[in-house]
C-alpha cells in the first residue's frame, strides 16, 4: 500500500492504493467516479481516458501511484462552474455523437485535452486526437462534427 | 424476356399526418439518454454494486475437442474468499440454445475452447481468478474439425454424437432444411443467354460492443431471480431464464432489468452460458453474483457472425434481365446452435428478393465444427448474401458487356410487386436511391484506372439492399406491448417491451407519443427493460423496434388521446373535434376567449380532481403486425415492409501496396418517412464503417478453434483515422403501414458495403476479390496474380 494525494476534478483526495492498482480502479471504485469506463482493460479502446497533468491518458494502464501530485481530471468534472453542461457536452448531444455511449466519457476527455492545448483544430488534427477511442457505433462521423462544433462554440 | 406479368398490390390508404403538419416527428432531437451519458451518468452494469454481492469467474476449456476425465476442484475451494465452485457434476443440468444441443456447464466433453467447465463465485474478482487457476481438469483430447469440409468427409468424428432429444447422429449437419425454390430454375437457365458461376468467403466477425458482456443475478428470500442483464431480447431472456429455474428447482419468478446497454448489434439476441451460471452461483450462495467479460472472454466466448461460403450462379437475358439465381451456401456453424444456425433463413431475402429475378433455387448446410459457435449479427445473414450476389451481379454485368449500373436500373426492384418469395413491398425506393447515388457520386463521367503519375488506381462501385423493414414474423408472435399512463402533473410515462442498445429507440418513440399526444418531448418519458413493469416484445432485432414497437406506442398514444380529447371536449363545452392538442397546449375552437388556449395540464388535473370526472388519462395496447411466419417451403410475407437501399464507394487502391483507401461513400435508405433525420444518420454512418471493417479488415484468426487475436490491436476495427466522408441520403416513400409511413432501418447500412468495395476494386484495378476481408495482401496478391497471367 502507498498513500497518494492528487486532485481529481478541482478537490484533493488522499487514500491508499496498492502499488500494481491502476487509476483507472482507483477512480471507478475508491472514489466512485464511475465515468471512465474498461473496454479492454489494455490500453487499445479509451473509453477509460481521463486527463492527467493536461494530458490523456488511458487510465486502465496508468499506475495509480504515478498520480501522486498531480491534477485528474474526469468526465464528472466537464460541467462549468456555471453549472451549465461543457461545450464538448452540450455538442456531443446535439450532434448525435452518442449512442450506447460506452466511448463517450473517454471520447470527450480525449476531445477536452485537445481543445485545452489547440483550441483551433482542423478536422484531421482531431481525428489523430481521437484516433485512440474507438467507438463501435457511431463511425464518428458526428462525433468529429461535434469537436469541431465545440472548438468554435469556445472561441466565442 | 419483358416484365409483363408484373403482380402489382392494391393502393392502400394512408393514414398518416401530411409531413407539414408533423410538429415532433421527422426533427433532429438529441437521444434521450445523451445528456447522462454524457455526463458519465449513465449506470451501466459495470457500475452496478449489490449489497454482498460476489464476483463469478468461469473455467474455459483449454481443448477444443476433448473428453473431460476428470474436475478436482479441492484446491479452488480452499482459496479465501470462495463461496462456491460449481460445475456440470453438482449443479442441474440446463441446456441452452433453440435446439437445445448445449448444457451450460460441460459434463462429459468439451467441443470448443469457449466450452463452460467450472465456475466460482468469490468475494473478490481476485479470490475468483485465484480460484479458478487452480482448478484441475484432466482431459483426454479428440481429433478436432476446424472446417466444414473436414466436417463432412467421410467418418469424420462426431462432434455431438446425439441431440437433444437422445437421437442418434450419423454426421456433423445440422438438421434445418434450408431451402428455397421459387419459379422453375431450369427454365430460367434456359432462358439465359449470360451466365457466370462464383464463389465466395467471408470470414467470422465480432461485434464488439464496447461494454462487455456482464449480468448481475439475484435471488431473494421467495426463490424469485432478479437479473441485471444486458440483452437485446428481454421478454424472450425472461422465458428462457424461467425455464431455467424451473430446472434448478426453483419456484419463484423472473425479473430482467437492463440498465444502460454498451451496444447490441445483435450479440444480445439469445441468452448465453454466463447468465445462468450466475443464476447457479447466486442460488447456490443466496447472494447476488456479477460475471462481467474481460475484452478476451468478449472475443472468443461470444458469439460472431458466422465465416460462409457461397457458390451462385446467375443468369441474364439478351437484354440484360435476370433470369435465374441458384446460389448453395455452407456454414460454419461452431459447436453448438444459436440463432448463427438461422441465418439462412434470412439469406433468404435477398436471395428470392434482391433485384427482380423469377426462377431461383438457394440451398444452405450449416456444420457442427470445433469453432466457436456462431450469432446474429447487424444484417443476420444479409450481408453474408449480399457480398455473394451484388459482386456476381457485376461479374455478370461485365460478361453480357452491360455497364454495372445500367446493369441494376434494369433489375431493380419496383414497388407494389410480389417477390418470387411471397414478399409484398407496398413502398420500395430501389430505383430512387439508386438514381440518387449514381448522381452524387458522378458516376458517369468516371475515370477509373491508374491515376497519371501515381501508384495508385481509382474505381467506382455500387451495390443493394433490401431488409425487412415492418416487424420479421420468426416466432408466432411478432408484436409489441406498449403502456401509457399520463400523470395530471402532464408529464407522460410510456412503458414499452422493447428495447434500446443505442440505437435511440427511446427517442422515436418519445417523438412519435409526443406527436400523437400533441405534448412537448421532454414531457414523455420512455421506459424500457423492465419486464415486470413492460409488456412483451418479441425484442430488438431485424430493425423491428421503430416499426413495431412504434406503431404499438403510436396505437396506445391515440387511445388515451381519444380519452383526452373526450374529456377536454366536455371540460370547455365543444364538440371533440373542436379540439386539437399541441405541444402541450389544448386549443378550442369557440367563441369564449377564455377556453380558446388551455394549458394541458389546467385541463389533466380538472379531469382528475373534480367531482364530476374523476379520471385519469391511461391506457395499454398490444400491437401486433400483419405479417405472416413463412410457410415450410419459406415463402410467405414475413414483414410488413421492406426498406431498400444503395451504396456507392469510390476508392484508390494503392497498386504498390495493395492498401485501398475509400475516398467517397454514398448511400442512400429508402426508410419510408425519417421520424428522427438525425439519429437515421448515425445509423447509417454506423453501419456503414462497420460495413467497411468487414470490407476490408475484420477477421477472426483460428488456429485449430483457439483465437489467436482476441484483443483490439491484433482484430482491426476502424478508428477515427479511418473515418471516410459519407453521404447518406434519405429516400423517403411514405409507407402506409409505418408509423407515420416509417420502415425499419437499423442493420441496413451495413449491408452492401463490402460489395460495393470490391465491385470498386475491381472497376480500379480489374482485380476480382471474393474473399473478405479484402486486406492489403490479399490485394497484393491478387495484382501479382493477374500481372502474371499478363506477362504469361
Ligand atoms: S479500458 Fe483502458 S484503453 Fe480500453
Ligand atoms: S456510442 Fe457506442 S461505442 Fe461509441
């Protein structure tokens, strides 16, 4: 067991994790965040991307330890301060990105660390940012509409 | 041979709203659920916790074909944590699958490396794991058959030496007869002056939904099972998992609840092995038992679209007109039988259906092999036939020296027509969508071939559909149950038996009860997946739901607005049809200003809470299609509708690379009437990239039944790097018994996407690929091949 502190969605935790537990666990289960999601547990479909320090990462392969002292955000931390849905929320809806939705927590975190770094991307830009999510559904069409649709929405 | 005797149906009247009166229906409204989903809220069942609830892990067999000697479970047992070790020697017998050719647990041998061989539940996923690793089976191996042809050969090994029933069996067929004969094949080939003879292969695909496998069973104090379940089928699971009590001696009900659902694509359609071993484990322990798949179980312990071979033989006429089809067809049917064994009954379709052929003769065998065995999957056996036919269509084309598309112009389907199999299409789009795809894509100004100064060629492709698209009369029920009870707050609750994996049946029926209603969408609730609260549905399958679960919800919407406007009529002292309802405001026509707009709720709860009403506005409604189940020769019209379709792709192919790139997708649905334009496109835009995986790079890979690439990077679905533009166009025909003139449309995309690639292929660089998936070696190859008959 070692004990971690990091901040998950703007709040600092501290809890005990074994040393082989993935962040992943740690969010579904210790902290109840139950947004990112195990698809296969291997790091190959990103349904359990989260962002760490500004970053995706698939969260099924990344050491729980590793997020000592750093900033996780998940899928339940998107809404505004506001409390208004995030613009990559609100165009998910809107566009028809979602169906089973299994890929959407990771697929929108994926999304949300690519505007934060360039918030001006083209279409293939956030193809390549989102060529680690698979979704099985949808054929992404509309989930590329919905990024680029929220990369506009923020610049406003 | 000219089309004289064209067997034309009966004008039917409609019934629907002019589309311009249509306030809900035919918008682009998001999913309902999108909202939680998005929000990470949505519960799935991997998020599911029970109050003590356990962790159940399964013992696969490590053979493909073997005797089992021996299960010593001792070591298992003693690990902490352990709550129960079950398997085929202390546990009742339940047998599984529509033939019944399946025990859950294997007793005396194994017939596949998914065969269920013990099983634990533990207080831990890790106590469960560490439970199972150290169960001891002695077996005692069998030669194995990995192929129908090794199947068939002369005393090859049984692979179940009896059925159900005791029967003995002499070889490893599966008994269904399925076989199709329309017109006079004989006289057709006479009539021929065209013929071409292929075959074709196709391999075993996945589904691959992203949430695995899982189900949470439960039983409380009253023998009574709950389960938490994933299926697509949720009346019929209930019937099979109440069969399965009764066996376990058992005397209580069943429950199934789905919670959210992590895609369907029919992998959901029969119940499978891990369910009812978590009903042994949890009756066993008397507490709640979780079994969730790992990414590896979900490849090689479910059930794929089955691998298949196809020979057809077609002919034409002088002026191009079909005149016969005789197409056999083998199949890999695995080890034991599901709904894969079924498939050619749905071959069938476009076999007697697709493009207007008369004399038609389809046979299918489906053999027991040491495989996994096979499932429904998006399209049944659809896409499977379809591959055969619209690639043979073009190589027919070629060689009566018709262009491909003139080619389909002349034998596209028409509306109003008996098809030779008893079909009876009211509304068909063929010949629009086809006009429509051919347009957009510019095809015929094409310029096919290598592009100057590049390795690579361009070409153009097209290929068909037909699907049912009104309801698919397999069982003798083919119906849907629909509640609706409105609540005098104006908020409306609809409990339907069908079902969502996504595919946003919960939003068309929230549109089509709002319209019907004349109510805001937000106001409706839909709710799915409960059978104790949900009537019965014959589940989500053959793109039924919107068609029959929406006529159903439609029907039960109209009678409680009968109930309303009755009511209403006599709260503001006008005639009934003075009254109209619309988005939740109740307008009258009369001369009191005061009673000219009322806000439906003022009205709902004087109805309610006065003494002279006292009412409340409910009602329920099962709806059952007009469709008939085929007759024993399989002829018969099996679906209310049928939604047509074409594709068209324009590709490169890298002729140094063989790797082929599709540069251009258009497709057209005819769907009847759009009730959601934006959903009918994630859809199309769904299926088709499933379409193009099996196209191009979909396979399982068995090395003597053990999958060598169960994980996503050895299996290749698309990403979004892979994302090709698509144009998907609605055709929209108005049928007269669709809700509000709507055909089903949920597996049609898939359909004839990887035809209408290799007929591109083949218009790019003159190679003729008939085996899918069409991979850049196997391009490769295929090139060498003819550059070396050319040098040759
Ligand atoms: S669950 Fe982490 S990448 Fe699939
Ligand atoms: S919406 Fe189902 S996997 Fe993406």
């Amino acid at each position: 067991m070692k004990t971690i502190t990091f901040t998950v969605n703007g709040n600092p935790v501290t809890l005990d994790v074994s040393e082989d537990a993935n962040l992943l666990s740690v969010l579904n289960d210790d902290l109840e965040l139950a947004g990112a999601k195990e698809g296969c547990g291997a790091g190959e479909c990103g349904a359990c991307t989260v962002i760490v320090d500004g970053v995706a990462v698939t969260s099924c392969l990344y050491p729980a330890c590793e997020a000592d002292g750093r900033v996780v955000e998940t899928v339940e931390g998107l809404v505004l301060e506001s409390g208004s849905l995030h613009p990559l929320q609100r165009t998910f809806v809107d566009y028809g990105a979602v169906q089973c939705g299994f890929c959407t927590p990771g697929m929108v975190m994926s999304a949300k660390a690519l505007l934060d770094k360039y918030p001006n991307p083209n279409e293939q830009e956030v193809k390549v940012a989102l060529a680690g999510n698979i979704c099985r559904c949808t054929g992404y069409t509309q989930i590329v509409e919905a990024v680029l649709a929220a990369a506009e929405e923020m610049k406003k | 041979m000219t089309r004289k005797e064209e067997r034309l149906l009966p004008e039917v009247e409609r019934a629907v709203r002019a589309p311009e009166e249509l306030v809900v229906v035919g918008k682009r409204i998001p999913k309902s659920d999108a909202l939680y989903k998005v929000l990470g809220q949505a519960q799935y069942i991997y998020d599911m916790q029970l109050p003590g609830m356990l962790y159940g892990k399964i013992l696969w067999s490590e053979r493909a074909h073997a005797k089992i000697i021996s299960i010593d479970t001792s070591e298992a047992e003693k690990v902490p944590g352990v709550r129960a070790v079950i398997t085929a020697q202390n546990t009742p017998e339940i047998r599984i699958g529509f033939m019944k050719d399946q025990p859950v647990l294997k007793k005396d041998k194994v017939r596949s490396f998914r065969d269920e061989v013990a099983a634990v539940a533990a207080t831990s996923w890790e106590a469960a794991e560490e439970a199972i690793s150290r169960i001891k089976v002695v077996y005692e191996d069998l030669p194995g058959i990995f192929s129908p042809e090794e199947a068939m050969e002369e005393g090859a090994p049984l692979i179940h030496e009896m059925d159900a029933r005791g029967k003995e069996l002499k070889d490893n067929r599966i008994r269904l007869p399925w076989k199709l004969v329309c017109g006079d094949l004989e006289k057709g080939k006479a009539e021929a002056t065209c013929t071409v003879t292929t075959s074709y292969e196709v391999p075993a695909v996945n589904h691959c939904c992203m949430g695995t496998s899982a189900c949470i069973a439960s039983f409380d104090a009253g023998d009574n099972l709950t389960i938490y379940d994933i299926t697509q089928i949720p009346s019929l699971a209930k019937a099979d998992f109440l069969e399965a009590l009764k066996a376990m001696g058992a005397k209580g009900r069943v429950r199934v609840i789905t919670p959210t659902i992590g895609g369907g694509f029919g992998s959901k359609l029969d119940t499978y092995g891990y369910q009812y071993i978590a009903m042994l484990l949890s009756h066993r322990t008397k507490r709640p038992v979780k079994i969730v798949f790992t990414r590896e179980e979900e490849f090689f312990a479910t059930s794929p679209r089955q691998q298949a071979k196809f020979t057809i033989t077609q002919g034409c006429d002088k002026e191009g007109y079909l005149t016969f089809r005789e197409v056999n067809a083998t199949l890999d049917n695995g080890a034991y039988i599901s709904w894969g064994a079924t498939t050619p009954s749905v071959m069938m379709m476009p076999m007697s259906s697709l493009y207007r052929v008369p004399n038609i003769e389809f046979k299918s065998t489906c053999i027991y092999t040491n495989n996994t065995w096979a499932q429904a999957m998006r399209g049944y056996g659809n896409p499977q036939a379809t591959f055969a036919i619209d690639c043979n269509m073009d190589e027919l084309a070629e060689k009566a020296g018709i262009d491909p598309v003139e080619f389909r112009r002349r034998n596209a389907n028409i509306p109003g027509e008996e098809t030779p199999q008893g079909f009876l299409p009211r509304t068909c789009g063929h010949r629009e969508c086809l006009e429509a795809v051919v347009e957009k894509m510019g095809y015929e100004g094409r310029q096919s071939g290598i592009v100057e100064g590049t390795p690579k060629a361009r070409g153009m492709g097209v290929a068909s559909l037909i699907h049912v698209g009104g309801g698919a009369k397999i069982y003798r029920s083919d119906g849907c149950a629909t509640s609706i009870k409105i609540d005098d707050d104006g908020w409306v609750d609809v409990f339907s038996g069908s079902q969502d994996i996504g595919q946003g049946l919960d939003t068309v029926l929230r549109q089509i009860v709002a319209e019907v209603l004349g109510f805001k969408p937000e106001k409706v609730k839909i709710h799915v997946g409960d059978t104790d609260t949900c009537g019965w549905d014959a589940g989500c399958h053959a793109s039924r739901s919107t068609f029959v679960a929406g006529n159903s919800a439609k029907v039960c919407a109209e009678i409680v607005r009968a109930q309303m406007v009755a009511n209403f009529a006599a709260q503001l002292e006008v005639a009934e049809d003075a009254i109209s309802i619309t988005e939740g405001e109740v307008l009258a026509q009369t001369d009191d200003p005061d009673k000219q707009v009322t806000k439906v709720e003022r009205l709902l709860r004087r109805a309610h809470m006065t003494g002279r009403g006292n009412t409340m506005f409910m009602a329920s409604n099962f709806w059952e299609p007009n469709n008939k189940l085929l007759a024993g020769d399989f002829h018969g019209n099996f679906s209310m509708a049928y939604t047509y379709g074409v594709h068209g792709v324009e590709l490169e192919v890298d002729t140094e690379t063989g790797q082929v790139d599709v540069i251009n997708y258009v497709a057209a649905h005819d769907i009847g009437k759009a009730i959601n334009p934006m959903l009918l496109d994630g859809q199309a835009y769904g299926g088709i990239m499933q379409g193009i995986g099996y196209a191009l790079t979909e396979e399982m890979l068995f090395d003597k039944g053990k999958l060598l690439n169960p994980n996503f990077r050895d299996y290749k679905i698309l990403t979004c790097l892979d994302v090709v533009p698509i144009e998907a166009i609605i055709v929209e025909t108005d049928d007269p018994e669709g809700p509000f003139g709507a055909k089903g449309v949920g597996e049609p995309g898939l359909v004839p996407v990887a035809p209408a690639i290799a007929n591109a292929i083949y218009d790019a660089v003159g190679i003729r690929l008939r085996r899918l998936p069409m991979t850049p070696d196997r391009v490769l190859e295929a090139l060498w091949a003819k550059a070396g008959k050319a040098i040759a």
